[in-house]
C-alpha cells in the first residue's frame, strides 16, 4: 500500500494495491472518519426535472465499511459531508467503492504511529491454487491470506473401463481442465498450484501443465477424494500447512485446531465469547487470538472498541493475532464461539 501523511497530520493519502491493503484499510477506519472521494450519484441537473448519474468529488463521514473479497473493491457507506453545492447532495447517504490503484484521502483528529506502521506493512501475502480430483470430480479453490474460496466444483461422466471412447474422454476433460487452471492462474496471480488426488490423474494433470508453465511452485499429494471433501483434506495436511504457513487463512486453521483439542481435554487454557476473551486480554493471558473482522468494524462503539482492545492487549503482549474474514473456511465455527476464541499462556479458571 502506498502511504503519504499530508503536513497538516490530520490526512493520509493512500493508495491500495492489493485486495489486503483494502481489507486493512477496513480494519483501521472508525466510525466518524472522514474520506475525500470521487463518487458516481444521481443528481438533478439545473432547470430540469431529469437526474444524471455524474461523477462527483465528496467528503464522506464514514458509518461502515464492507470488504468485498475477489472483487477488489472496498464499501464504504456514510453521509456527505461536502459536495458540490449545484447538486444539494450535502447531508445525503452515499456508498463509496474504492478499487484497487485508486488513490482517495482519509482524515481524523489523529493518526496513531501503530496504526501508520499498520498500513505501511500491509500488502499481499501470496494465493495458492488447489486442485481436488479423481475419476468422479473435481474442485478448485483459492486460498488468499483472507480466506479460501471455491472457484468451480463439478463432476466428471466419463465411460465404462471397457468403452474404447474412454481414454478420448478423460483426455478432452482434462485438457479442458489445465486450460482453465492456467487461467486461474493468470487472473488470481498464485504463486502456488496444489494438484491432489486419490489416483493418477493428479499425476497426468501435473505433467501436462509443468510442460506449460515453469514460474510456480507445483506441489502434488494424496488425498482420499476428488471435489471439495479432497480440497479440505489439503487444508489439514502438514506439508501444505508447511508451504502456506504465511496465509492467515491456513494459521487461523492451526489455531481453531489447536482450540478444540484443548476444549476436549483442558478447558481452563481456552478463552471464548467477546466478554470472556476480553477479561484473559486484561490479565495478559493470551497467547493465540481468532476474531472475525465484523466485530472489529461493528456499528455497535461497545462491541467495536471492547474488540479492538481485546487486540491491542494481545499484540502488546507478543500473542499471535489472526483476524478473519466471514468468507474464511473457519468463520462458522468461529462463529459459533461468539466470533472470538484464544489460547491462553495460563490456566485462568472460569470464574475469572
């Protein structure tokens, strides 16, 4: 992300580059913060009853913001503060969408060395392809340090082993197959392609797109399954645990894994619920921190600010933190948590 602080201290002007720069800028802005923007609205022309849609420069007080994963657009909904006095458009709702490369300015009263240093250090972290298959299906999935998202999932109807058409057959679906993963590819810019399967056409996969591109990792496994049950194998396999370890994604995994085998034998390690994970970040106690971003950008200021300090407390004390994404592959369970859990470095009994 690019990051200038204008001499008055109050604004910043930045510039995503990455869709984890838009999810940072997310994270960091408050409710009450101000945007300058260039905004598309419906607005009445002088003398004339019809409304065209123009592009107009405002500034936004900011009431929410919404990521919007794989689009690379970030929402921002809140009221114009100022605007062009022709079109009246000052004290009216607007959403604002900010893309990728697209420069706009923040201010607030003060801007934290913390949060800066924040912004400063965001940027993509990698994405990986996985493949799932077998002679039944298939599924690709995407997995970005925001999360894992299936991008296809469907069946192969290939002949009997008799049928002399099924060679033809399973040649033509795969060949159809490393087109669109080569696509993929190309449009998400993975630097890792995972093929995994029970059988050998993981193998033929891999040779037929090694000859094809040579600047990616490849890694091939084996799973028991094609199609999505395979593509979660991948996930709680340690040697693409091992390679993906930087991904939050993967790390949040670790971690709710970690979680639940110390639900099931030591309850006093484990924190849960806003309230509870609250109280162990007070005492220090934490020492592995999941919370889902909605809670970091409510609407409820209680909610909002007991969450962010629940954050801070544990950064302070060298905890890892992973916030996650209500698109990841942990969020409903997380969920099911009340949106927070921790590991704590001490016993702290439940009374606490």
């Amino acid at each position: 992300m690019k990051l200038e602080v204008e001499k008055n201290k109050e604004q910043i002007k930045i510039i995503p580059e990455s869709e984890e720069d838009l999810w940072n800028l997310m994270l960091i802005l408050k409710k009450g913060d101000y945007i300058y923007t260039r905004v598309l609205r419906d607005v009445s022309m002088k003398n004339s009853k019809k409304k065209e849609r123009k592009p107009i420069d405002i500034k936004l007080k900011v009431e929410n913001a919404e990521f919007q994963p794989l689009t690379g657009k970030l929402r921002i909904f809140g009221v114009i503060e100022e605007g062009p006095e022709q079109f009246g458009v000052k004290g009216k709702h607007q959403s604002a969408y900010i893309s990728l490369g697209q420069e706009i300015i923040i201010e607030r009263d003060e801007w934290d060395e913390k949060t800066l240093n924040k912004l400063r250090s965001s940027g993509p972290k990698g994405k990986a392809l996985i493949v799932a298959i077998d002679y039944d299906e298939y599924a690709i999935s995407l997995i970005t340090s925001l999360g894992v998202y299936n991008l296809e999932n469907s069946s192969f109807y290939f002949s009997g082993k008799d049928d002399p058409n099924r060679e033809n057959e399973i040649e033509s679906a795969i060949n159809d197959l490393v087109n669109r993963i080569i696509g993929y590819l190309s449009k998400e810019r993975a630097n890792v392609l995972i093929i995994a399967g029970p059988g050998n056409l993981k193998e033929i996969l891999y040779e037929k797109i090694k000859k094809l591109i040579n600047n990616i990792k490849i890694i091939v496994d084996n799973v028991s399954n094609g199609g999505i049950a395979g593509i979660n194998e991948v996930l709680r396999r340690d040697t693409i645990i091992e390679v993906l370890r930087e991904f939050s994604s993967i790390k949040a995994q670790e971690i709710l894994n970690e979680f639940m085998m110390f639900a099931a034998k030591d309850k006093e390690l484990i924190a849960y619920t806003l309230n509870e994970v609250y109280n162990a970040s007070k005492l220090n106690a934490i020492s592995k921190l999941l919370i889902l971003d909605k809670l970091i950008y409510s609407i409820d200021d209680k909610e909002r600010s007991i969450a962010q300090e629940i954050i801070e407390n544990a950064e302070k004390n060298k905890a890892d933190v992973v916030i996650v994404t209500e698109d990841s592959i942990v969020s409903p369970t997380l969920t099911n948590f009340g949106g927070v859990l921790a590991i704590l470095r001490y016993k702290l009994p439940k009374e606490v």
